[in-house]
C-alpha cells in the first residue's frame, strides 16, 4: 500500500517537471534580459531612456494583461506555450540583429522583447500553483527561486564580457531551450472547475489589499533606493555585494519557505519587512566614519535574507494561496505588478541619484518598510488552518509514537532482565535439589 502511494506520488512530481521548468526559463530570462537593458540604456540621454523605457515596460505589461485576460482560457495548450516560446527566440534575435543601430529601432525591440516576455508569465505561474499544495508550496517555491538563481547565474557567466548582440544571442538560445518542457508536457486534470473572477473583484478583496499594499510599498521603497545604494558602495563593492546577496539570498529562499509552511505567511512576511528597514536604518546611523564598513556588511546580510524571504512569499506563495479555486493568472498578475514595475522605477531614479541626500534616502526608507507592517498586522493568514493543525497533530503522533517506544524498549528491556533473574534462581534451585539427591541417595546406600 505504501509503495502505491509512493509510486503515485512520483508520478504526479514527474509529471510537474516539465511545466516548473519552463517557469524556472522564463524567469532567469526575464531577469538577465532586464539586467542587460538597464546596464545598456543608461549610457542615454534622459528624454531617451524615458522613451524606450516606458515602450518596453508598456509592452511587457501590456501583454501580461492580455495573457491572464483574453487568451486565459488558452494560455495553457502547447500551441500556446510554443507559439510564446518562439516569440520570445524571435524577439531577442531582432535585438541581436541591429536594434541598437538608431532610437527607432531599439524602442521597437524594447517593445517586441517587452510584450515576448510578459505574455505567458501568469500562465507559468498559475501552473506553479496548479501543482503545489498549500502546505508545501513555500519550499517549492524556496527551490524554484534556487534554481531560476542558478540559471541566471549561469546565463551571467555566459554574457559577461561580450558585446550586446552576442549577449542577446546568448539569450535566445536559452530562451529556446524552454522548447524541452513543452515537450514533455501534459496538461493536469482539473480537480475542481476554476471560478472565473474579475480583477476589479480581486482588488476589493481585504486580504488581498493587505498583502499587496506592504509589497507595493517595498518594490517601490527598494527600487527607489537601489540606485542610491549603488552610489554610496561605489561600482566595486557594489557590484561584490550583489554577488554576496545572491549566495545570501539563495540560502535564505529555503528558510522563507520553510517559515511559510510551518509559522505561516504572515508571520514571515513581516520577519522580511523587518530586517530590511532594519539594514536601511543602520546604513542611516552610520553611513560615515570607523562603523561605515560594518553597517554595510550588516545591511547586506540583511538585504540578502529579506530578499530570499520576502522573493519567495510574494512571489510564489501568496498569490497561489489566495486564488484556489479562483482564475489563478490573474491573481499572478497583480501580484507581480509592483516587481514589473520596479525595474523602470530603478532606470528612471539612476540620473537623479546626488550625494548628499544618502542619509536622508535611508532614513525615509527605513520608515517606510516599518509602516508597512501595519497592514500585515491585519491580515488573515493565508496558510491554511487545516494544514497548520494536521501538521502539528502530525507532529505529537510522533512524540507519542517516540515516547511508546521507548517505554516499550524499557519494559522489554525489564522483562528481559528478570527472565534472566528467575532463570537463576532456577539454576541454583536445581543446582541445590541435586545436592540433596545425591545426599540423600548416599544415605540410603549406608543404611540400606
């Protein structure tokens, strides 16, 4: 019975492969695809970078909107995935072949690559949703986010040192190499019929609210600042620093995910919130003097955990949650909003980076990430009540199990002792009743 069960299970995690792939591809690309956007256009003038920024966040969105909206109820057949797929391999070879060759040409390539990328986004998250369950899905995501830091670091690797269009090159190879897990999949049967909701309906729901206003509130404050950062670090250290978050982070994923499965969601967004503003405050007590070093390497353990936390629960975690049984792409997609968002705020906030408002940027912020708290506060935990106390009565079955085993181990243990005991006594009572025999036998020999 067990080994059925077993066997079932790795099927149904066989059978997820294909799609948690194709997400962990689309989101390393999307990641190093805007890493080297920002690292490129920021050569341009102001009225520029304003103007291929916004087509290419009004294409990536634009088209995120219409994936979780129009095309919803196709956006999981395999036409679908590979018609996005070779979009995505289309896109990044017009940028390779000579976007960069006038203005007109670039801001249409932002605009193509843009809407390539966010078009199955939803899709692929709603498919991470799909295939966890509530009580595990923050270590999945914890190593989701591992792997997607991983492929990125790999495809980093591959485009350092190399001229933009090699780069992009790069890109569409991997981006094509998202064809594997097409090819593997097999679309889930529906458990339940999905309730079709509209995104007016999810913005009036409280709890959704209040989940989402704090991670509004942090994409915006840390994307604000991460240019301000870069500034104060200065190019080497900053960029040593971003290597030491990712170590950092990645390790931190998993123990996100484990708080989020075991203490709840809430309980471990708020720990996220916390030591951020808790890094930005240090780096506001002392951002001169002897202490400047070591507030920096305290604000980079920090940043570097509430990132791991904060990346898996917003996410992976709390739109999966909050959409059972709904029209997950469209819970995806505001969700993920404020973190599409915030690669633009971070261009647009980079020119206007001066010296002597450091100080003053990281107080601000500090404060803010602490307030944003308060609507965590109020929020209904997400994590399902059910599975908090089948996993704590899971958890007393086996102490009880423990402890009757051990007492068992001790009475069999006593049993065995006084068996040994009385087989003694025995020993020795015989040992004696042959004695008197003999004596006895003696006796009647003499006087018989």
């Amino acid at each position: 019975m067990v080994d059925k069960y077993q066997k079932k299970m790795w099927k149904t995690r066989i059978k997820s492969f294909p799609t948690l792939y194709l997400l962990a591809n689309s989101l390393s690309w999307f990641t190093i695809t805007l890493f080297i956007i920002e690292d490129f256009v920021k050569t341009l003038a102001l009225n520029e970078l304003f103007l291929v920024s916004g087509f290419y966040f009004a294409g990536l969105i634009g088209s995120a909107v219409i994936g979780a909206t129009l095309l919803n109820g196709r956006s999981k057949n395999k036409t679908f995935l590979f018609s996005w797929i070779l979009f995505g391999v289309v896109a990044c070879l017009l940028f390779s072949l000579g976007a960069t060759t006038s203005l007109t040409g670039l801001t249409a390539a932002l605009l193509i690559l843009g809407a390539s990328i966010g078009l199955g986004i939803p899709t692929c998250f709603s498919f991470f949703a799909d295939q966890t369950k509530a009580e595990n899905r923050g270590r999945i995501g914890a190593l989701m986010f591992f792997i997607v830091q991983l492929f990125a670091a790999i495809l980093i690797f591959s485009t350092d040192g190399v001229a933009i269009n090699y780069q992009f090159l790069i890109l569409a190879i991997w981006r094509l190499l998202g064809v594997v897990g097409i090819f593997f999949y097999k679309p889930l049967p529906k458990m339940s019929e999905e309730r079709v909701i509209l995104i007016k309906s999810i913005v009036k729901e409280r709890t959704f609210l209040l989940y989402f206003l704090p991670w509004f509130l942090f994409t915006l404050v840390n994307f604000t600042e991460s240019p301000i950062i870069q500034t104060y670090f200065g190019p080497v250290l900053y960029n040593n620093s971003l290597l030491v978050e990712t170590l950092i982070n990645s390790v931190a994923a998993f123990i996100g995910g484990a708080l989020c499965d075991y203490k709840g969601r809430k309980i471990t967004a708020i720990l996220g919130f916390v030591l951020l503003g808790l890094g930005y405050a240090i780096l506001s007590f002392f951002n001169s003097g002897s202490y400047k070093e070591i507030a920096q390497f305290l604000y980079i353990v920090c940043d570097g955990v509430a990132w791991g936390i904060l990346y898996v629960t917003f996410i992976f975690v709390l739109w999966g949650d909050l959409s059972d049984g709904k029209t997950r792409e469209k819970y995806y997609l505001l969700g993920s909003l404020p973190f599409l968002f915030s690669g633009m705020i971070e261009m647009l906030v980079q020119p206007f980076v001066k010296s002597d408002v450091i100080s003053t940027a990281f107080s601000l912020a500090s404060f803010f990430l602490f307030i944003a708290i308060v609507p965590l506060l109020y929020a209904t935990e997400t994590l399902p009540e059910k599975a908090m106390k089948d996993r704590d009565l899971k958890s007393y079955l086996e102490k009880a199990q423990k402890i009757a085993q051990k007492e068992t181990e001790k009475k069999q243990k006593k049993e065995s002792t006084n068996t040994s005991e009385d087989s003694e006594e025995s020993e020795v009572e015989q040992e004696e009743n042959d004695e008197k025999y003999v004596e006895a036998q003696k006796l009647a020999e003499k006087y018989y």
